[in-house]
C-alpha cells in the first residue's frame, strides 16, 4: 500500500545536484500529489549570495514569487507543506501560506546547520514540525533530530579494481582546499585520486582569495567552475575505494556524502569525528582525521575489504527511510 495515497504536498526546496529531483520522485512513488517550487526565485551565484548574507533585499519579491506559483498551481488544500531548508522564505510568507492552507502540516527539514543560517531562526515558530541533521541544533532549538540519507544511483553495486583509492566531489567552501592539500602529504605513496573542488564562478575564488586565508596558496586551475552532472558523480563515486568527506566547520551534521558513501558500500574518510557514536560506525570502514593533523593514512585502510552494514541500517539511512521518519509519518 502507498503511504501516501490520495496525499497533496507543497514540496519548497533548494534546486541543487538533483536532489529535488530524487524527493519529488520518492513521493510520487507513494502516491503522494507534489507541487514542487524552489526556495530561492534566483539561480545566479551572485543573487544566490543576496539571499544568503542579504535576505531582506529579496523578502518581497520571493514572497510574490511563491504566493503567485500557489495560485497558479490552483489547489484549494495540501495536506503537508515540505519545506527543505527554505532560505528564501521569511516568515511572513510563511504565515500567509497558513492562512491559504490552515489545516495543512507545515514540515521543516535543516540540511545546514542555524549557526550558518541565523536570518531562518524566526522561521521555527511557522511549523508543526522541525528536523535537523545538526545535532547541536536540535538540541539547542528544541528539533528533532534525523541525519540525512542517500539518493537513487548510490546503492551498491560491485565495481572490479577501482580506478581511484580515494576521491572528493564537493564545494570548495572554508578549509577544505588546504584540508585536501594536507591530506595529499599523508596519504599512501601513490595513492591514485580525484579532486573536484567546486566553486560557482570565477569572480567568487577572487573573493576568497581576498577574503579567506585557506585560500592563501590557492590558484585557480585547482578549482571547477562548472557543477559535476549527478551520473558523472555516480561514476566517480563507484570507481573510488574511499570517499572524502570534509564537513564544514560550524556544522555537526553529517553530510550527504557520508550516506551516499555507505549506499555505494565505500569506505569512507572524514573529518568528523561525530560520526564515532552513530549506528554505524565501524573502523574498518571509516577512517576520522582531524583538521590540522595529518598522520600517515595506513595502507590498510584501502586494502582491506569494506564490511557491508545490515539491511536495516541501509534502510534507515536511505531516501525511503528519511522520508519515513520526515514526511509520512506526518501524513498518518
């Protein structure tokens, strides 16, 4: 039986890697009816930065922006309003969607921590329920706590000799350029890699150039300004031994990539050391350094083989488990 079946949901999101993408078809495939818009009405990198460090400038016209696509999509009712991290909204949109929709659950999910994040603060007050990856935040700001999870196109699936021991795909955001060049030094000899430090233009490696001091000794020939298509990602992910996991350093959530790392079955290295008292947590498979220390990686690690978790563990931490624990139990 479909969990939500007959269910209409307003899903307001981030459009980045996909991901919408994947939780859109996760609750179609449970029956649920989706209204899909983004949480942000601009995608260059430069307003992306407005919404982020100036969110008063764009208030008015992200509030027009959604009310006006609520009206186009022309529903009278949504039994649950989805909202995944929602930088765009302010909470004055927030209350005149409740005003359009009062018998509506209104769901907050957190994939960033509130330290990085404080204009949404007033934002908690507006729903039913609230989730955070961040366990200090659903401490701090009362939330409930849920780690995050892995995508379709990440489960596994048995690759013959790897081409990379050890790979990273991600934004080049705070320490994690002078991370990975340390991390070079410490690694095995000859040690096959791939980096793919992302950045969204040019004109933003000069800004942190300027600004940032892990930038110091940065050129721009070791970044990419093009985002890495989700299959290439795959690609990459399922001919590495080992993925890279460098968290940012206001946050305790564990990345995405952290799931996406166990969904594929790889082992994983990561400078968060949180991830010692999950569930799944095994040395074998994961290895914590720490920022600013870098001993010699052993070559062990890559060499002996990855111990596979229990299905219920695979489970709990896919995008059916997330969505389990976040948005069909509020349908019940």
């Amino acid at each position: 039986m479909q969990k939500l079946s007959g269910k209409s949901i307003l899903f307001i999101g981030p459009q980045f890697f996909g991901y919408e993408h994947d939780i859109t078809s996760e609750l179609l495939s449970e029956g649920a009816e989706v209204d899909f818009l983004p949480d942000r009405p601009f995608t260059s990198p430069l307003m992306k930065a407005v919404t982020r460090y100036q969110k008063n400038l764009i208030t008015p016209f992200a509030n027009k922006f959604i009310l006006d696509s609520v009206e186009r999509f022309g529903r009278k009712n949504y039994d649950i309003i989805f909202v995944l991290q929602g930088e765009g909204l302010s909470l004055n949109t927030l209350s005149k969607l409740r005003g359009l929709f009062p018998n509506a659950q209104f769901v907050w999910y957190l994939w960033d921590s509130l330290r990085n994040k404080k204009s949404l603060i007033p934002n908690l007050s507006a729903f039913d329920r609230c989730y955070s990856f961040d366990v200090k935040d659903s401490k701090f700001y009362g939330m409930n706590f849920r780690p995050l999870y892995f995508s379709p196109g990440f489960e596994y699936k048995p690759i013959n000799n790897p081409k990379y021991q050890l790979s990273f795909i991600g934004t080049a955001h705070s320490d994690r350029f002078p991370i990975i060049s340390n991390l070079v030094k410490a690694l095995p000899k000859e040690t096959n890699c791939f980096w793919y430090l992302y950045l969204q233009a040019t004109w933003v490696f000069w800004f942190q150039k300027l600004t940032n001091p892990s930038f110091r000794y940065a050129s721009v020939s070791d970044f990419n300004f093009d985002p890495m298509p989700k299959k290439e990602v795959q690609d990459v992910f399922f001919d590495s031994l080992a993925i890279l996991d460098i968290e940012h350093p206001n946050q305790t959530g564990l990345t995405m990539r952290t799931f996406e790392a166990m969904g594929a079955r790889k082992k994983l290295v990561t400078t968060n050391a949180l991830i010692k008292e999950t569930d799944f947590y095994n040395p074998n498979n994961i290895l914590v350094i720490e920022r600013g220390r870098f001993p010699k990686v052993p070559e062990n690690f890559f060499n002996d083989p990855y111990i596979a978790h229990a299905d219920s563990i695979q489970l709990k931490y896919s995008i059916k488990g997330w969505l389990q624990d976040v948005v069909y139990s509020t349908s019940i």
